[in-house]
C-alpha cells in the first residue's frame, strides 16, 4: 500500500530537504509534484486541495523561517499534514457497554465483511481478551453463513446458527439474548452486502441498527476502490450512524487513495486496515505511522508489536540457546526462520516497515520481489524433501542425495546448492553473533539504523541476540 505515492513523495521532498529559506516561490514546484502524487494516487479532489494549502501556509510562515534546518521542517509540516487528514491518532473500539457490546458489520457485497468479521473477533480473542460470539445476519447468501461458520471455528469463536429463512432482526436479538446469557463480551453481527441506492435493503439495515442498537457500527470497503470508497462510506454514513471503517485488501492497493479521503469525507475514522487475506491479516490503523511509511521512514512501532505477536518465542528461544552452546545452526532452524519470516508477511511487509528501505523496497517491487517470495517457498520445499537427518547433517548431502531431493521437491541441483550455501552463510553469521562481543557488536549496529541512534526496542532481537527472522 502506498508503493506509488511513497516513490513519488520521496523524490519530490528531497529536493526541499537541502534549502537554506523557504519561500512561496521555491516550495511551488514542490508543492506541485506532491499535488500530482496525491490525485495519481487517486486521493479525492477535496482532500488535495486542503492538505496543499494547510501546508503552504505553515510552510511560508514563522514556523519555518525561524528553523535552522526549513527544508526538513517542511517535511514535517508535510508527515503532520498526512497525519491530520488520516486522523492524528488510533481510535480504538468502544466496546464500554453492558455485555455483550454489539459490533455491526456493514457494507458492500465482496468488500470483505465476512473475513474481516472473522479477523476481528480473532484480532478481539487474542489482543483484548475478549470472549466472543458471531452470528450472520445474511439471509440472502445461505453460503455466506455457512463461510463464517467456518471461519469462526478456525478463529476459535463462538458462532450463533441462524438460517435463510429467518428474518435478520429475529437472528440478532436471539444472538444477543444466547450472549447475555453465557456471559460473551462482544457480538459480532455480519450483515448481506448491499448497495446504497437499494432503498429496501437500506431500510432494512436501518431497521436492524435501530432493533439492536450496536455500540460500534463499522463500513467495511474494499481500498481498491479508491476514492470511490470514500464516497461510498458517506452514502452509506447518511443512512446509518456509522461509527468507523475498516479498509480491506490494503495489500493490493499501490495507491492509497481511500486511506487519504475516509477520514475527511465521511468524518469517520479509520479503524482496522485488512493486510492479506490470512485471519491474522488485520493491522489497527494508527494514522502516525501511516504517515511515516508513506514518506519512506518506516513504521518500526507496528514491526516490533508484529515480531511480538507472530514470533514463536518458545523456538526463538530455544535456537538462540542451542547456538550460543555451539551446537550449529541446522537446516530445521533455517526452515523455522523462513516460516517466521513468512508469517509475518514476507519481505516485502518486512521493508515496507524498516526506516530507510522504502527506495529499496520499491527497487525490489515487482518480479525482483516476487522472486524472493518464491524463492522462499521453493527453499522450504527443499529442506522438506530432506530426510531429518540429512536435515539435521547437511555435510552428509552427496551428489546423489542432491538429485532425489531435486527429484522430490521439483526443482534443480544448482537450487540445492544455493540453499546449502545460504544456510552455511547463516550459520556462520549466528555463529559469529553467539559471544557475547558479537552480540553487542550487532546490536550497536542495529541502534545505528534507528532514527536518532535509538535502536529497535527489545522486541525486534532474539532472545540470544540475533535477529529474529
């Protein structure tokens, strides 16, 4: 998300950065470009046009001209700007209610609605604590109940049957009486797709809201859509009282667009962005550090809670044990590595956070980057067609071995041959960072890569003081 915009921004703020005085006149051009980027990145019209004047006029004022650094003032201007129109802060869900706190889910049809309930309860059982029930109100899409009855147990929440021939107040209310009763925190209530110029199935919406009176209601849309989200989440917010939105399939929008106009259009925040189509694929959205990836600076805040949540620290831990006694790094712990690293949604989810690699991350957009997506999985499908002890022994690997583990994971020699050289490599690399002279040496240069020196916090190092991956 944002791959366009931030390759843009970048290159157009660095012509500012170096300026000793900012005038009207020289910020013109550069003002400009970052209109262009903005309407490219098909941020509405409206939105555009506030963002550039707010900062055209703290550019050109006192807050700059008394600066020893304007260029990098005007940037900030810029980052605070971006903030302001996405938010300025994180608005959690109030769910300060008498429990169960209903949570109604609405939208088009295909935005998402069912996979981002499941998302939510998940994201609700694990990070809040929260004993949750579902129930889908969709009596249009017999299918679509069955999918989050699915989806539900894959979270490991509770679902509430209901059936197409029940009417969607009757199913809430019965959901809401059976949470009442077995003591759930929240209800999450997926609804049918509709769209707003279908007069009878907003009235029916309406009806269902003002039945079950919900303490958050959340417009659930696609990014894709740009703009167009934006429009659509105020039509739908004319009819419903709706209270947030959750941006879905953020991962395939390179523009940004909708992110940039919500907030402003609708005057409703944004709550959750969708990342992926995993159940775990669902991020708060903190305006901040949006903000800061969009100008190439990294999000290292929402990095650290990810290596928190998605590491295994039981294997992290036990690894960082295992070479600190000399026992080797071996083909199982290089596997376990990738998998990490795959779960936390790969290495372009990786670079998109680290401050400094926008630009490389843009280099590596596209087939370079897709490469080493699949390189990863092809090196996994290697290590899986090994037996546990040529795992376990990978000097034991002999010409022969070469050709039945080629043979079984579809690929060639030479593809054997550079993953014993990468894990030889990584192995020295853990070996050399398992004293403790290396370890302080790695983590000096990894406060080095921090803005103002200030390191990665606690979270981003194993246990043993390599990194994790």
């Amino acid at each position: 998300m944002f791959e366009n915009l931030t390759d843009r921004l970048s290159k157009t703020l660095k012509t500012v950065t170096g300026q000793a005085k900012l005038t009207e006149d020289n910020i013109k051009g550069t003002l400009r470009e970052v209109r262009m980027a903005l309407l490219e990145a098909d941020v509405a019209l409206p939105v555009v046009k506030e963002f550039i004047n707010n900062v055209k006029e703290r550019a050109v004022g006192t807050e700059v001209s008394k600066s020893l650094s304007p260029g990098q003032v005007f940037v900030k201007i810029v980052q605070q700007e971006l903030e302001k129109v996405m938010g300025e802060a994180n608005e959690a869900l109030n769910l300060a209610a008498q429990p169960p706190a209903v949570v109604m889910m609405a939208g088009l049809q295909g935005a998402g609605k069912t996979t981002s309930v499941a998302k939510l309860s998940r994201f609700l059982r694990e990070r809040e604590k929260k004993k949750v029930l579902v129930v889908s109100a969709d009596v249009y899409r017999p299918a679509a109940i069955k999918q989050l009855e699915t989806l539900a147990a894959e979270v490991e929440v509770d679902f509430f049957p209901s059936s197409a021939d029940q009417k969607p107040v009757d199913i809430v209310n019965a959901a809401i009486n059976h949470a009442r009763v077995k003591h759930f925190d929240v209800l999450i209530v997926d609804t049918a797709g509709r769209l707003h110029v279908d007069t009878d199935m907003m009235d029916e919406i309406k009806n269902l809201h003002a039945a079950v009176k919900p303490v958050e209601t959340l417009f659930v849309v696609d990014a894709m859509t740009g703009q167009d989200a934006a429009n659509t989440a105020k039509a739908f917010n004319d009819v419903l009282p709706l209270t947030g939105v959750v941006l879905t399939k953020t991962d395939g929008d390179a523009r940004g667009g909708a992110a940039l106009s919500v907030r402003h259009i609708t005057g409703k925040p944004i709550k959750f962005l969708g990342v992926g189509e995993k159940v775990d694929a669902l991020e708060p959205f903190h305006p901040d550090r949006v903000a800061s990836r969009i100008l190439g600076m990294g999000d290292v805040l929402s990095l650290i809670e990810e290596v928190e949540q998605k590491v295994d620290k039981k294997k992290a831990e036990k690894l960082a044990k295992k070479v600190q006694k000399g026992k080797g790094f071996d083909l199982e712990d290089f596997r376990d590595q990738l998998q990490q690293m795959n779960n936390m949604g790969g290495m372009s989810s990786l670079m998109d956070k680290l401050p400094g690699m926008g630009q490389m991350g843009q280099m590596m957009q596209g087939a370079n980057m897709a490469g080493a997506e699949k390189s990863f999985g092809q090196m996994e499908a290697i290590i899986n067609s090994m037996t546990p002890h040529e795992r376990k022994r990978p000097d034991v690997i002999s010409g022969s071995r070469k050709k039945r583990i080629a043979a079984g994971s579809g690929t060639q020699i030479q593809d054997i041959n550079r993953l014993l050289k990468q894990h030889k490599q990584m192995a020295k690399m853990m070996k050399k960072f398992s004293s403790k002279a290396g370890m302080a040496k790695m983590m000096r240069g990894m406060k080095g890569m921090m803005p103002g020196g200030g390191g990665m916090g606690g979270g981003m190092g194993g246990p043993g003081g390599f990194p994790r991956m």
